[in-house]
C-alpha cells in the first residue's frame, strides 16, 4: 500500500472515531450530526462554534502536528460543554474519544454559553490562563511544523568531518534539498529523534523508551525530487545500520560527505581517495584531515598548542597502548620518546613539523590486502559488522579500499557466494525483501535466484577526517530512502560543547566560534563571510518588537 493510500486510511479511522464520540455533540450545537464523520469539516465545525480561527482545521490531520492539534481541538469541544475541571482535560487528552464518547451519550450534558458580562473574577483568571496556555501551545505547534516540514536543527558531537566541520558546530538542515521525505511515524513526541531519555543501561538506547509509536507507520515517499545528492555535497542521513529503530526517518542522524554517487565506482589507494580511477576534487571549504604519528623529544605544551592552531584531536600514547609496538617497528620511532597520534590538515601538519620539540611525523596508513575485520568476543567467532569494513569479505580497509561500485537504480547485479556479502542488506533491509542462503543456493522471497534488480540509487558517504570518521567504508551505502537533506548554514558554534571521545586532551572550557556562526556549509568557497551580526538584529527586533511599540505608544501619549 503506498504513503497517501495508507494515510488516507488513517484519516478515515480517526474521523470514524471522532464521529461515533461527538456525533450527539454536533447535533446539539446545531449541526446534521453527519459533519462530526467528514475529515477536517468537522474540526472546522468545532473551531467556528468555539470562535477559534478556522483556517486550524487543515492542521488536524498533519503528521506529528496532527495529534497536536487534535487534542487542543478536542479541549475546545469539551469546554463548549462545561467539562472544564482537570479531571475532565486529562481525560480528553489521553482518551480523548473515549471520554468524548462518553459525554456524548451521557443523557445531562448540555451547551454552555459563556458570556463575559456574568463571568466571576476567578473564572477570568482562569480564562487568561487557558489564553496563555494556548499561546504557548501554538508556539509549539509552529515550531514542530517548521521542524517536521521544512528544516531540522543538527548538532556535530563528533569530529568525522574535522575541520571542514567543526565539533560543537549547530547547522540547519534542509529538508527539501533532496525533495521531501514524508514522516513515516506520524504519531510521535515534537522535537526528538528516536529515544525520550537515556534510561536503563546508560549509552545504550537499545532499553530507552521510543519517542514515537511504532505501530503507526507509513511507508517511505519522497516528493518534489528536483535533485538527488551530488559528488561534494554535505548530506544529512539517516543511519543506515541502526538496530534500534526500524522506521527509517527515526534513525540516528549523521553527516558526512557525498564523495561518490550512483554507477561511480570509489577507492582509496594508500589513504587518498578515488572516484571513477581520478583522485578526487578538494573543495576550497573543505579542509581533510589525516591520522599522523608524532614523536618528540619532551611533552608538547598542549593548551599552548590548541591556542595556536584552534582545538586540535591528539591522543598520547604510551607503551601499554594496543598496537604502540607494531607502530614504533613500522616508523622506526623510539619508545622512550613521547609519542601523540594527531588528526592532521596538510596546513596544521606544517605547524605541527616546525614545533622545536617534534623528531618526526609519520603518516598512519595501513598495510594494503589487511582486511579490517573486528569481532564482538574473544573467540574471534562473532564479527562486528558496524566496525568491521564492507564488505566483511574482502581484504579492504579504510586506507586500500575498492574498487567499489556504488549500486544505481536498474542495476542487475549477480548473486553468488562472493558477492552476497556486498548485497545482502541491499536487498534484505534496504529494499525490504525476504533473503536466504541455503546450501548455496540464494532465495529471494522463496525463490531461487543468482540475479537482482536494484531498486533505488545508493551513495558512498565518508568523513574529511578520513582516518577518524565511522562512514560507508564500514556501514555501507548509503540507500536513497535515508537521505534527510542537505545543511544550509551554521547557526551556532561551541568549542567544547562535546567531548572527543578519540582524544587524551579536551577544550578548556566553552568558547563561542562567533566566525563560525551564520555561515553557509555548501558553496564550496574557501572564504565565507559570517552573517552573525545580521541574524542578531533580527532576534532583537523580533524579541523587542512588542517593546518597542509599547514605548513608542507611550511617548506619543505622553506628547498629547
């Protein structure tokens, strides 16, 4: 069943509800009681009768707004009908057709017409509460529509992307870059992605409480596809291997790079990158970082250090270090000096090599045919495939990568043992079909086959911190359905906002990056102005408008 099939059937549902609930209701308020079963009409009838504006009624049946206004809506009913206690609106939120339903066929109830002339003082308290309650409840329901419909605030907790994009950065997401992707769990807490809080088990989502419900869903459409992600561009994506939730649009968010699209073909040689056999185009914004080995003489000065190039990843090492040895044999480094595993820019490496104290500095590039193939226990039985490099395999790692052809729509792939591996979740979760080896024979929904047709595009996405970055060299392509959007700018940047997890040494605290702030993150230019000071005057004016206005006012009164 496609998206608008399946959400018309809902909107159906709950209009059936609300008419069998309200049906007596709409007849004592003077209506045929067959509006109470139309879609939106008979919201329209109850925002008309409660003299709420009546264009709100379109928002009834909106995803995640949809249940929203729905219980405002529902209150308004309610109230028309004295059910004013608190009592009565905790009822009508949680059950709401089933308290309505209950009113509806009680024999007493009875229209309240409310008239200000006869209102007691507390009843006029209590009237400009519930005014100040709706005020901030359509506040919400605004800023989940711009949230849900048009673009989504998206923090940088990890340094993938160093130094293109910063740790701490705050970016706003566009939705309709790519076209819209509808909400697939239109029943769902505003403002959260998957989880509510971090109960249970701490860092482990997997016990948290889900922010939506699962068992209303959608299935995936996208509309208004004017473009699809190309070749540098900065995406927003769902995760692809979150084992958490299945609802695609719930998935952990994550950006990186589109360093290759549909039909490329993508490599690394030695730590470079390749697409199509051409090294690939380094925009002037985009600033890669690399993994370097460097040795000195004594300890750096690292608040020093981190004051002069900025906030730096270094990770000390000593000899208790898994893999210190096999690193000092590699690059000939001596134990007794003090060594840093730095994530390095060609210009911070030049820094970094003028430093009084360095001996060396040595690149970090793994050995070409070493398969980086990680397991979950000591027997070495159960590979963890979210740290392990795709395919599990072949003999690549995130240095000597490839060649990888990146799937197209129409592709018709063959199906072996050799090749399942690349395939299998292409075809098992991506595109939602039943999968089995048996005996070395592949099924695909029970039938025998060693061909597949790809049904959506696919694209390779990787971090500018190539050898810090959990990208698709490890989870995979990225499927179409996951694309989220494209960031527009940075609206916000904090140095020390999050911890890096990969590094010995963190900021000193927080420090506003106001250079960073209101700058766009997909031009491609090296030297973007900050329109911070801009974005300022805007808040001061939109805050103070009011203040403004009610100054002036008096100044005016004051002249007559």
């Amino acid at each position: 069943m496609n998206y608008f099939l399946t959400y018309t059937v809902y909107v159906l549902i709950l209009s059936v509800l609300m008419g069998v609930s309200t049906w007596k209701l709409f007849k004592k308020l003077g209506y045929n009681p067959l509006f109470a079963f139309i879609p939106f009409y008979n919201y329209f009838i109850v925002l008309k009768e409660t003299k709420h504006p009546k264009w709100w009624a379109i928002l009834s049946y909106l995803p995640i707004v949809g249940p929203i206004m729905m219980s405002v809506f529902h209150l308004y009913l309610m109230k028309k009908f004295g059910k004013t206690l608190f009592k009565d609106k905790l009822l009508t939120v949680i059950l709401p057709f089933i308290y309505m339903a209950t009113v509806n066929y009680s024999k007493d109830v009875e229209l309240e017409d409310e008239n200000d002339l006869f209102l007691t003082d507390e009843e006029k308290n209590a009237k400009k509460k519930d005014s100040f309650v709706g005020s901030v409840t359509f506040a919400v329901v605004f800023a989940t529509i711009i949230h849900v419909f048009v673009t989504q605030p998206f923090g940088i907790p990890t340094g993938s992307m160093e130094r293109t994009l910063l740790v701490g950065d705050f970016l706003f997401v566009n939705k309709w870059s790519y076209g819209y992707r509808l909400p697939m769990r239109p029943l769902a807490i505003p403002f959260l992605q998957g989880t509510i809080m971090d109960t249970g088990e701490k860092g482990n989502p997997k016990d948290d409480p889900k922010s939506y419900v699962d068992g209303v869903k959608l299935p995936y459409e996208r509309i208004f596809q004017f473009n699809k992600p190309q070749r540098h561009d900065v995406v927003v994506f769902n995760y692809p291997q979150d084992s958490v939730h299945t609802a695609i649009d719930r998935k952990d968010p994550y950006v990186k790079r589109c360093v290759a699209v549909a039909g490329d073909v993508f490599e690394m040689r030695a730590g470079r990158l390749f697409v199509n056999g051409k090294p690939e185009t380094i925009l002037g914004d985009q600033e890669i970082q690399h993994s370097y080995y460097v040795e000195t003489g004594s300890e750096l000065d690292i608040k020093d250090l981190f004051k002069k190039l900025e906030y730096i990843s270094i990770a000390q090492l000593d000899n208790s270090v898994p893999g210190f040895e096999e690193a000092a044999k590699k690059y000939g480094i001596n134990p007794a000096n003090t060594v840093y595993v730095m994530q390095l820019t060609d210009k911070r490496l030049k820094a970094i090599k003028d430093l009084p104290q360095v001996i060396s500095v040595h690149e970090d590039v793994m050995e070409r045919g070493y398969a980086a193939v990680r397991y979950r226990d000591a027997m070495r039985t159960k590979i963890d495939t979210t740290q392990s490099i795709y395919p599990i395999n072949k003999p690549w790692n995130q240095d000597w990568y490839g060649p990888l052809r990146i799937p197209k729509k129409g592709d018709v792939v063959t199906l072996n043992q050799e090749t399942l591996p690349e395939y299998q979740w292409i075809i098992s979760e991506y595109e939602h079909n039943s999968l089995e080896n048996k005996n070395g024979k592949i099924f695909i929904n029970g039938k025998e086959t060693n061909k597949y047709t790809i049904k959506q595009d696919y694209y390779m996405m990787v971090g500018d911190n190539r050898d810090a970055s959990l990208d698709a060299r490890f989870f995979g392509v990225v499927p179409e359905e996951n694309i989220v959007g494209k960031p527009m700018f940075t609206w916000m940047s904090i140095e020390g906002a999050f911890n890096d997890s990969g590094a010995s040494f963190q900021a000193d605290g927080w420090r506003i990056r106001w250079d960073r702030m209101f700058k766009a993150t997909n031009t491609g230019e090296a030297n973007k102005t900050s329109y911070w000071w801009i974005a300022a005057m805007i808040l001061i004016l939109f805050f103070g408008w009011e203040y403004f206005v009610k100054l002036f006012k008096k100044k005016k009164t004051d002249d007559d």
